[in-house]
C-alpha cells in the first residue's frame, strides 16, 4: 500500500453506496467474522477503509473509540455504527443485525447438537479435547489482555492493584461483578482527577495510521457530517424512548404470561444486566454469566459454559452470542414451554438472550452516534475504562482458575477432588503452547484439540 500512496489523491471517491449493496455486504460479514472482536475489526477496516474505501481511516477510528468506551461487542457496535452513519436508522439496524444473525442460527444448531448427541462417542471425545483448549484460551486472554493494560508493577501499580484486587473479590466474596466494574471506573476516574498516571491513555485497538496521501473515501476526513447524523434533542428523545419500549414491552409480556420469577423473565432481566456491564470485551463478561447463569440460576453446568464458550469461539460474530447457547441451554433444562415443547422452549430462551444482550448496543449508537460525530478528537474519557479493564484481568483470571480445576479435576462440580485428569492437563497444555509460543488462532487450537480428545476416547 505505502508504494501507492502518492498517487492516491488523484483517485476520485467512490460514488455513494446504494442500501442493496451495503445489505450484501453486511450479510457476507456476518459468515464470515470470525476471529473475535479484533479480527473482526481489522476485517472492517481492510474492506471498508482500504479496499472500497466507504469512510476513511479517521473516521473508522473515531468511530472504533466511541465503541470501546461503550458496554458490548464493540465490534457489532462498530458495524452498526458505519451502517448508520452511511444509511441512517435502517442502516445501522440491518449492519447490526446482519453482524448478529447468522451466528445465533449457526449456534442454535449447534447447541442442539450438543444436548441431542452430546453423550455419543464422537461428540463426547470432541469435547473431551475442546474444554482443556477452552482453558488455555482463557489462560492466554489473561496474559494477552494483562500484558496490554497492566504493563509493570512499576509502570502502573493501581492497575495491578485494582487487578488483584477484583481477583480477591471474585473468588472469596459474593460480590457481584456489576459491583466491581462501578468501583473501578469511580478509582479510575478519582485516581486521575488526583494526578495518577497508571490509567494515562485507556485502552484500544490498533488500528493502522492514516498517511498523509490516501485515497478520498466516500465518508471521508473532512465530509460535513450528514443531516441524520446531526444532533437532535427530539431525535435523541424519540430514539430513547424506542429503545426503553423495546426492552420493556417484552420484559413485560414475558412476566405477564409466564410470571417474574420464570426462567424466560429472569433470562430477560440477566441479560439486560450484562448487557451493561460488558465493558472490556466478551472474557470480561463470561466470569458474570457465570456466576449468574451457573452458580445462582443453575440454567448450566460449568463444563456445559465451557462447551459453550468452545462453539462460540469457532462460529462467525461476537463471542458474547455465546448467551445464546446458554438460553437454549437454560430453556431446554428447565422445560421453559414444558415438557411437551423441549426444543421449542430452548430456542425461544435463546433469542430471549440475544434479544436483551444485544438492544442496549443499538441504543447506544443510535442514540449517542450524533453526539460522537459532533466531538472529533474529543473523547478523552477513557481513564475509567483503562481501570475497567485492569479489575477484568482479575475477573478473567478467577474464570480461568475455574476451567482449569474443571480440567484438572472433572469431578470437581460434584465435590471430587481426586483422580487428575492427565490427559486433559496434556491437551492443555500443548493448546496453551500453541497460542501463546506459535500464535495460532482459536478455531485451529480448538479443532485440534477436539480431535486429540476423540481420539483418546476411541483409544
């Protein structure tokens, strides 16, 4: 690319989009996405800022940081927020939706897969391979996500502090992580009010610099912001509102048929919860699900989380739609249409999960897109999302301690401590090699080892 940049001004910039193509091309993303929130970033940027050059790399990155301060898939998110900026309203909602869609039919299936023939030979060895892969996914998120927030005791000692602190807090109180997420974006946020350097710069991704000559893009650097995408007070009103019944009328029509204490109007509620303290990306969130969906509703196992957590990893869009896995999975054991409607009822709980994890993040941008669009360079509020993130590592280290013992020890659900599970620990160990010494990605990793553990189990 660089050898071309000096001649990329004379390009002329794309002519505008029709909504037809831009539909295509969300739903071409939305099978193939895979690889997590940074690789479905980096995907966005080739196809959208390099290749059909639709918004230019300051816009792609202003937009890429107001999705990173938000709670949710600040991939989805970003999709959404591009789909708006080009096609108003509608535009945002089909690019979010599209993003969300093929994932959540691709794991219903799946998860059928998982409860219908989970016990069977074939797909029980597959698993026997993929929850030692799960662990060392999680193990190598904590380094990967520590390494990146935490630096050194020396460089940014509350950071560690806040680290091992909400690891403290996870494993031996029964505070929640809402909790914990509000106490350090307020040490965050007090800490730099008072001089402190370890939450200097937040956190983000990296995204490639724009050069000083390249190519006109249709949404480029200096394009007046569109007549859509200019603040209203009565727009921002009205999409609240929109938003608020949205997520009330259903919350309403589940508690009012099912009543509140069913598991569809808790499910409903849980997730709305989680929506909202997502901040850090999916691993942060896994560790409240799971305290939620495994420890006090009991609508899963932790082996059957970790399962999840494997599926979710290995089809396209964000890793958070692995709440779809556990409504199906909760609506399925707890008979949510009775007994006669099993798989029926699973399903109904998972679009009951991905409807109220995924409305906040439509909200979010549509709402709050104009006001980003009025504020270029503007968003410095990014020290409490950097303690945020610093207290997740801890978060996601308590998680990982969890899937390890649960590969370690895989009686350990039903209070056994004894027979260690050697052939896990070697699955384990080699995943964890092969992400963190050869960078190989988590698909690979993940149906490697699934074949390793079926072929131990017909060993």
């Amino acid at each position: 690319m660089s050898e071309v940049t000096s001649q990329l001004p004379d390009q002329a910039a794309p002519e505008p989009v029709p909504f037809s193509t831009a539909l295509r091309f969300w739903l071409k993303l939305g099978f193939v996405s895979f690889g997590g929130p940074a690789g479905q970033i980096a995907l966005m940027h080739r196809e959208l800022v390099q290749e059909r050059r639709w918004i230019s790399e300051g816009r792609f990155a202003h937009a890429l940081n107001y999705c990173m301060l938000l709670p949710g898939p600040e991939a989805q998110q970003l999709a959404t927020y591009l789909g708006w900026l080009m096609h108003r309203t509608w535009g945002g909602v089909a690019a979010g939706v599209l993003f969300v869609l093929p994932s959540l039919f691709i794991l219903m299936a799946l998860s059928w897969v998982y409860l219908a023939h989970g016990d069977t030979t074939l797909v029980g060895g597959l698993f026997d391979g993929i929850k030692p892969a799960v662990a060392a996914l999680v193990l190598h998120a904590v380094w990967r996500i520590g390494r990146n927030t935490l630096k050194t005791p020396r460089q940014r000692p509350l950071a560690w502090a806040l680290a091992l602190g909400s690891f403290a807090v996870m494993t031996w109180t029964p505070i929640g992580f809402p909790w914990i997420v509000a106490a350090s974006a307020l040490i965050g946020w007090g800490a730099t009010r008072l001089g402190a350097t370890s939450f200097a710069g937040g956190a983000a991704h990296a995204t490639s610099a724009k050069t000083a000559a390249s190519a006109p893009a249709l949404i480029d650097d200096h394009t007046p912001t569109p007549a859509h995408a200019k603040f209203s007070p009565a727009r921002l009103a009205a999409l609240v509102a929109a938003g608020l019944a949205l997520w009330a009328l259903p919350l309403a029509l589940l508690a009012a048929h099912f009543g509140w204490g069913h598991t569809l109007s808790q499910m409903g509620w849980f997730f709305t919860k989680a929506a909202l303290v997502t901040f850090g990306g999916a691993y942060a969130v896994l560790p409240y699900v799971v305290q939620g969906a495994v420890e006090q509703h009991q609508w899963l196992t932790a082996p059957q989380m970790m399962a999840g957590l494997a599926l979710g990893e290995t089809t396209p869009g964000p890793l958070i739609m692995v709440v779809a896995f556990v409504g199906f999975v909760g609506g399925h054991t707890h008979e949510v249409l009775g007994p006669q409607a099993l798989w029926l009822g699973a399903m109904l709980a998972a679009w009951v999960a991905t409807w109220f994890t995924f409305l906040p993040s439509f909200v979010f941008i549509l709402a709050g897109g104009p006001l980003v669009e009025a504020t270029h360079g503007k968003l410095g509020f990014t020290a409490p999302l950097a303690a945020i993130t610093a207290a997740v590592v801890g978060v996601i280290a308590t998680l990982a301690m969890l899937f390890v013992a649960l590969v370690l020890w895989p009686g350990v659900g039903q209070g056994s401590w004894t027979a260690v599970n050697w052939p896990g620990v070697a699955i384990g160990a080699a995943a964890l090699l092969a992400l963190a010494r050869f960078q190989r990605n988590a698909i690979e990793v993940i149906a490697a080892c699934a074949l390793a553990g079926l072929l131990l189990r017909l060993l």
